[in-house]
C-alpha cells in the first residue's frame, strides 16, 4: 500500500520496505550490507530521520522510521538505493532492473501498531529460517534494542515510549515468536 506524497510530512512515522526482482539476491556479502547502511545514514544527515526498527533481508529490507524534518524521508531511500543498484551492477557484473516496481510505504497511525511493526522487523530473519534467534542477525537494529551493541541507527525512543526496558522487548519478541508459531499452526487447521 502506498501513500500520498502530502503524506509525508514533518512528525508521520513511515514502514518502508522493499524487495528484490523475483527473490534474487539484493544482498550477497555483508559488505552489501554495510555498504548500503554506510550511504544510507549519510542521507540520513541531508534528509533527517529517527530509525526506529530496520532489517536487511537477503532480498528484501524494511525500516520503521520518523520523519524528522520537512524533507521527504522517502528521499533518503531514492538516493540511497540508485547509489546501491549502481554499486551492485559494477561490483556483480550485472545489468538491468534489480529492484520490483516501486518503493512501498506505509504511514503509521497508531502507537500500538508500530511497537508490533518493531517486533515482525526483527523476527523476519528468524521467519524466513536465516537464523535461530533474531540476535543472530546482525543486519538489524535489533542487537540496539536488546542492548548487546550500541551503533547507528537506531532511536532508542521507540523502545522507551513502549517498553519498560530491553529486557521487556526480548520477553515481547518471545511472545510474537508464539504468536507467529500459533498463526502458522491455525492456518493448518482449516479446510481448504
């Protein structure tokens, strides 16, 4: 689901996500992965913004973030990723569309939602099989949340507007894990 451009104005908290052409491979080395973050918090200066959640999948990312000033934050996106689809076709040899159709965006109205927005962006490694535990995948802001690294970006507001602490975000992120578990389980118990 897209938003309007008017939209995006100073305060509005965004999901932004986006994947690859049919499941190829956005991210190849954590070189990738690290050379997209270094550009996107360089952007990040022109285009202020608060990151709240992210997490780069293989072929997919999303991010949960403010916007900080009048400058559209889906900016910082567009920059970012010509600039990373420029470096991957050089570094990879590869030519021709890397991304599918357009940026998605989601304006984010309600609190609540956008504490479990956090939780399904740190628990995507661990649905998609990459890892056992979310604090396996360094590609996230999770190890920020459940304070085992202290990097950017990552603000902390989020997790102290929603919960007491790190140690009740890990609990939260467990009872998602159960719910994620449950959903998957209800989903084989109805008749087709």
């Amino acid at each position: 689901m897209r938003c309007p451009k008017e939209s995006f104005i100073k305060g509005e908290i965004f999901h932004i996500y986006h994947r690859s052409i049919e499941s190829f491979l956005l991210f190849k080395e954590d070189e990738d992965h690290e050379w997209f973050m270094d550009r996107f918090q360089k952007k990040m200066i022109i285009y202020p913004t608060s990151v709240f959640a992210y997490c780069l999948m293989p072929n997919h990312f999303h991010f949960l973030l403010r916007q900080d000033s009048e400058k559209p934050v889906y900016r910082i996106f567009n920059d970012s990723l010509s600039s990373y689809v420029r470096h991957y076709n050089f570094k990879y040899k590869h030519r021709g569309i890397l991304l599918d159709g357009h940026l998605q965006h989601v304006n984010v109205k309600s609190n609540q939602y956008a504490a479990y927005l956090c939780q399904y962006i740190h628990y995507n490694p661990k649905k998609a099989g990459l890892v056992n535990d979310p604090v396996d995948w360094k590609h996230s802001n999770y190890l920020e949340w459940i304070g085992l690294r202290n990097s950017k970006p990552f603000t902390e507001k989020m997790l102290y507007d929603y919960f007491e602490d790190s140690n009740q975000y890990r609990h939260e992120m467990k009872e998602h894990e159960k719910y994620v578990k449950e959903k998957s389980f209800s989903k084989l118990l109805i008749d087709n």
